[in-house]
C-alpha cells in the first residue's frame, strides 16, 4: 500500500470529488485524476481509482436503478468500448510524460468549453441520434481510460435533450458503471493492478462510500452552479501545469 503522505493530500479530494460526481454532480471527477497525475504516473492514478469508482457504482447504481434512458444506453456504450480500446492502445504504447500531457489537454479543453462556449451557445432541445452518440461515446470511453474524464463528452452529447434531472443523472450513473467494468481488462493488460495499487484503493472505500452518499443527499439541494465554476477554474489551473510538466518530459 502506498504511504506517501503527498499521495493522500492528493487523493482525498480526488475521491471526494469523485464521490459527489457519483452521487449526482456529474462531472465533478474530471478533476479527480488530474489532482493525483500531480504526485504519481496518470495510468497508476486512474488504476488505483478505478476500483473506487467501481465500489462507488454500487451506491448510485442502486440509487438511480430506476431513473435511466435505454436508447441512450444503446447508442452510448459501442462507441464507448471502442474508445476504451484506443485508450489501452495509447497508455500502452506512449510515455508517462506523453500521457500527463493528454490528461492535461483534455482537462483544459473541456474545462474551457464548460466555462465559456456552452454559456454562450444557444441549446436546442434534440433527440438522442446514433452518429452523434457513437461519436461522444467513443470520446467518452477514450478519455474515461486515459484520465477518468469521460463526463464532459456525456455531457455534451445527452444536455442538449433535456431529460428530467433523475432521468439525466441515472443514465450517466448507468452508462459509467457499464465503462468502468468494461475498463478493468485494459488495466489488467496494463499490469496496474497490482498487490500496492489495490490494497490502496481498498484502503479509500470508505472515504468512497460516505462522499457518494452525500452527493446523493446534496444534488437535491444544492445550488451547484457556482460550486462547478470553481471546480472547472480550478481544472483549467491542474490541467494547464500537466501540460507544461508533460511537455517538459516530452521535449
């Protein structure tokens, strides 16, 4: 088990925020992996959080087992798995300082579009159609692998449809807890799990648990616009120093 004390200045937040992103706030843990790609490789970051993630499904699984939209399930998922395999390949095959670079891109990229363009752009309501949805699921399971950061594309695929709240949240509960279990053989391929990487993931599923729970109780109740705009400012800051740090490894 890992007993760096910087590990776990990283990782509480990271499973926090994780944790409420299950628990309701979708896409509170794009910035989960970005904080623990700060003080360890971004492929042993996203090993060790994906049996939280797992243990996390559980709750919110049960929670919004009721309240999810199988067409978008149905459209989602192949493209998802494709995309999930072209990560395996990309993890597989670049360096750690390639991979912090693409974390980092990412995390800015949709932080900004969060933060600027979807403020600014007039959303049409839209039904859920096939080429769009294979195209964002394919985004969505790409970066799901790389850098946990597979909510934005959702976001930006299923928001324009307008589903009531429930319905919207359980279908990204639903279709993540599907990616991640699809994402453990890649991992396993990668060789990340490993007796260290897991006794800590294990050693975390409390912290897990409780922070799921109270996504779950908050999403009701909290007004989280403001909330997201610090968490997405605050991603644009981690995602910008991966890149430098990863084009410094590069260069």
């Amino acid at each position: 088990m890992i007993a760096d004390l910087a590990f776990y200045v990283a990782a509480v937040p990271a499973v926090i925020l994780t944790g409420l992103s299950k628990g309701g706030f979708v896409g509170l843990s794009s910035l989960s992996l970005p904080i623990l790609a700060l003080v360890m490789s971004p492929v042993r970051a996203a090993a060790i959080m994906l049996p939280i993630l797992i243990v996390q499904d559980v709750v919110s699984v049960w929670v919004y087992r009721r309240n999810w939209d199988a067409r978008n399930l149905a459209i989602l998922l192949p493209g998802a798995t494709a995309g999930i395999a072209l990560g395996y390949v990309f993890a597989a095959r670049v360096s750690d300082a390639a991979i912090a670079l693409a974390v980092g891109v990412i995390s800015v990229t949709f932080a900004v579009r969060r933060l600027i363009l979807e403020r600014r752009a007039t959303i049409r309501q839209k039904r859920a159609d096939v080429p769009s949805g294979l195209f964002w699921g394919f985004v969505a399971g790409f970066t799901s692998l790389i850098a946990n950061a597979g909510g934005p594309p959702f976001q930006v695929y299923i928001m324009p449809q307008r589903l009531p709240r429930d319905i919207f949240v359980g279908t990204g509960v639903i279709f993540f807890a599907v990616v991640n279990w699809i994402k453990v053989p890649p991992f396993i391929a990668l060789g990340q799990f490993t007796r260290a990487n897991l006794l800590t993931s294990a050693a975390l599923f409390p912290l897990a648990v409780v922070s799921t729970w109270a996504g779950v109780l908050l999403v009701r109740k909290v007004a989280s616009q403001r909330f997201y705009t610090i968490v997405y400012l605050l991603l644009v800051v981690v995602g910008l120093r991966l890149s430098w740090d990863g084009l410094k490894g590069v260069w």
